[in-house]
C-alpha cells in the first residue's frame, strides 16, 4: 500500500491532521493510501499536539483491531494511520531549554558578528525561549528549522519511503513555526542529496496547504504574540513564496485557504495551554488533503525536483453565512463529506445515548452486548475517540465561523431531526409509532442477521456501518 505523508507544522497543522482523523475515521475514501502523520513543533508540551497525538493513538488501537482483509461491510476507520517517528513527532534537536543566543552560540561570535545578528534579531528575539516554539517570529524559525536533514527522523522518513508514495504540507503563513518550516521542509524533499532514497523524495508528488490567517489572538501586553502582525507576516511570507516555491515550481499542488479572523483564542504563547477550538478552516484544509490524495498520479509528474504540472487551488463555500450547513458548501464538498459525517454522527449518538441500555434488544442479544459493553475496544479506546469526535463537533460549531451542521442537543424525541436545513423523510412504521431510536432499533435487528464478519469488534463496527448507512438513505437520501 502506498503511503502518503503528512506533514502538519506547529499548533496549526496538528489541528488539521486532527480534523483529517475525524473524516478518516468516518470512512471518507483517500484513494487507497496508508496516512503517515508528522508532526513538526519545537513545543514538544503544546496542548493542540498533545490533543492530536492521542487521537492518532486511539485511531490506531481501533484501526488495528480490524482486519478489512477483503470486501468488509464497514467503512469506518478503513485507512490505516501508521507512524515513522515516535508519537508522530518529529524530533528537532538542541531547542529543549535553549535561548535562541544559545542555539546559535552568540557568545562566541566575534564582535562585528554580533553587530551585524544585532541588525537581524532584537535583543528579545535572542533572548527567546525556543522549547515553547517561535512565538510568531519566522526570522528564528527559519534558522533553526534549518536543521531538518540533520534530524534523525526525517532520515527515518527518508528511509521508509517508497516508490508511489506521496508528500503532503501543512502550515500556517501569518506565525513563526509554520511560515518558516513549510520552505524549508520543501527545500530539504527537492534537494536532500544525501538522504535515503534521494532520487525518490526529490521527484515525489508534494502537495501542500498554506493557511493564510483566519484567527485572532487576545491582546496581552505581556505576550510576544501579536494579531496586528499577521497580515503583515502573511504578506511578507507569500512574496518570498512566490519565488522559492510557486516561482521555482518545486511544488506539484499548492492549496490556499483563509478567511477573516473573526473570533480571538486566548493569547498563550505556548505549552499545555495553547489548546486553540477546533475551526471549520482546519476541515477545509484537512479535505485538501484527501482531495490530492485523490489526484491522479500523471497530473503530479516531477523531473529534477521541478513539477511539470502544478496546480494551484483556493476554497470557497457556496453561500456566505455566519453559521455553516451541508447546504452552503460546494457541491463537490457536500458528496465527500455528508454522508459520512452524518453516519458518524449517528453512529456517535446512540453510542453515548443508549447503548448502555440496549442489551434487551434482539441484536445486542445476538452479539452478546453485554459482555462486549467492557471490552477495551469499545469501553476506553472508542468510548474516547467519539468524546474527541464530540468536542471537535462542539468547537467548530461555537467558533466564528462556525461550522454546526447537526444539532448537537437532537435526543430521543427528534433523533431524525438532527441534520439542519434537511427534513427528514417518515416511513409508514414511524408514523405508526416506530420513531427515532425504535426505528434505530429494528434497523438494527433487521441487519445483524445479514454481518458476516467474525470478530465482535468487526460485527459491531459493521453492523453500525450498515444501520447507520440504511438510515442515512432513508432519512435524507444521502
């Protein structure tokens, strides 16, 4: 199976590779590759990679104990995630407990060096702690990222890579880690001689998005973070862009996506506390992501590390509202990712709502629930990742702008009702009095009968696919 890597640079592209486990889990299609997420951040505490690290954890536990051997009737979770470097990190040396002074030993610099640093850096640049990243300052991102072919695992990386594998960037424009990391990861692909698999790397397929700023940091005299700044930075950066990775085609597809930053997270400059909401830009990047998975290989040519073909794409979203619905996405969007995130949902729902209290049902029954309900697959490892699931729901419908197309307060009453802006068709059986879960219920039953797998996990997952794939059809004709 090929693999596609996934770069994701700083609190951003931890947030992305985040919302990307949230479609993979939910069974959209990415051609058929093995996902392998790296994350790249010198604030080795940061909440927003702590977060996706466990995500990935537990997708991987969940993944692992399903075989999908051959025709499986569930989707859910059907792409592996695999990882080259321990916790999906990319270890970058000598930043722990290190000033930037200390890093680029300005103590022994002769005087007129010092002079000539003192004209690139301010003295609170060299003075910064760099184990809590870069605090938006790509001029010192951009010197100690410069490291990357010395790093034990990107050599790692380089080694496993195979022939048909794909490359894939996340970064942020208007801060330090991602502004300065995505041109010199890029460099580092096209023109790493002295990598394994050289000539492989340097002619792969590199696809990459560039989040232009689409929030806000809180005022705070006390930090070194700035909103009024990321215009700026964002403007400085696609210039130089503009002739190191556009310019010079050494990118296959580049991806663009921002929007005005609306609402401001809390200003924390690094560690556990910088644990950003979850934001609809995350998801659009994420789909970038399943979308060049999806190109096909003859439109992503290299030769000499220089693309033959590049493209370059923007998002946009049908209608321009403060709150979004399946119905204001692009008709493209709405076919990737509807249908899928509808089943999740429901399949999230009667997990947390009642299926504790199923196992007098026909099908729990069949399936020996009640002994499956303290299996570690279902109780801790599933049980958390639908609670992540739920929160990354929650938080991109209360950010600005949000993205809420369920109603995340739907229970028992109106269960059907969940989907906003889509009424949900009736059969005959819920007029005579078979609604919501009852009807979840004799779906439920009807097609136990019918999963073939073995395992208990594998007819649970299956069974749910199945159900909640009947319903989904049924009730919005997706």
């Amino acid at each position: 199976m090929a693999k596609l890597y996934v770069f994701g640079i700083g609190g951003t592209g931890s947030r992305v590779i985040k919302s990307l486990t949230m479609l993979l889990a939910s069974g959209i299609d990415v051609n058929n590759f093995e996902i392998v997420p790296i994350i790249i951040d010198p604030d080795q505490a940061n909440g927003d990679v702590t977060r996706t690290v466990e995500i990935l954890k537990n997708y991987q536990y969940i993944r692992n104990k399903l075989s999908f051997s051959g025709n499986e009737e569930n989707k859910f979770f059907q792409t592996p995630i695999t990882n080259s470097t321990q916790n999906f990190k990319l270890e970058l040396s000598d930043v722990k407990n290190d000033r930037f002074k200390d890093y680029i030993e300005y103590a022994s610099l002769d005087e007129s060096n010092k002079a000539l640093l003192s004209i690139l850096f301010s003295d609170e640049n060299l003075n910064s702690d760099m184990e809590v990243g870069f605090k938006g300052n790509p001029n010192i991102g951009s010197v100690v990222l410069n490291q990357f072919n010395k790093s034990q695992d990107f050599r790692e990386f380089a080694s496993s890579f195979g022939q048909d594998d794909r490359i894939f960037i996340v970064s942020s424009i208007f801060g330090g880690t991602g502004a300065a990391g995505f041109p010199l990861l890029l460099k580092n692909i096209r023109k790493g001689s002295d990598l394994p698999n050289a000539a492989l790397i340097q002619n792969a397929p590199v696809g990459a998005i560039t989040m232009l700023p689409y929030f806000g940091v809180a005022p705070d005299e006390n930090s070194k973070i700035d909103k009024s700044t990321f215009i700026s930075k964002a403007k400085a950066a696609l210039t130089y862009y503009e002739k190191n990775v556009s310019g010079n085609n050494s990118i296959n597809a580049l991806y663009y996506i921002g929007d005005h930053p609306n609402n401001d997270y809390t200003n924390n400059e690094g560690s556990s506390t910088q644990k950003n909401d979850a934001h609809f830009l995350e998801l659009a990047a994420a789909l970038a992501i399943v979308d060049f998975a999806k190109t096909d290989s003859f439109l992503l040519q290299n030769s000499n590390g220089v693309a033959q073909n590049p493209s370059y794409k923007e998002f946009g979203i049908k209608n321009i509202v403060n709150e979004i619905i399946f119905s204001d996405l692009g008709e493209d969007t709405q076919t990737v990712i509807k249908k899928n995130l509808t089943q999740y949902q429901l399949f999230n729902l009667y997990l947390k709502d009642k299926l504790n209290d199923a196992t007098d049902q026909n099908w729990a029954k069949n399936i020996s629930l009640d002994s499956f309900l303290t299996n570690p697959f279902l109780n801790s490892y599933l049980k958390t990742f639908n609670n992540y699931f739920a929160e990354w729901l929650h938080e991109m419908g209360s950010n600005k702008i949000s993205f809420k197309p369920f109603d995340l307060d739907a229970n028992h009453t109106n269960l059907f009702e969940m989907v906003k802006g889509k009424r949900p068709d009736i059969s005959l059986l819920e007029k005579m009095g078979s609604k919501n879960y009852n009807r979840y219920n004799l779906i439920l039953s009807k097609n136990e009968p019918k999963i073939t797998s073995n395992s208990k996990e594998e007819k649970f997952m299956a069974l749910f696919y199945k159900t909640t794939e009947d319903l989904v059809k049924e009730k919005y004709n997706f």
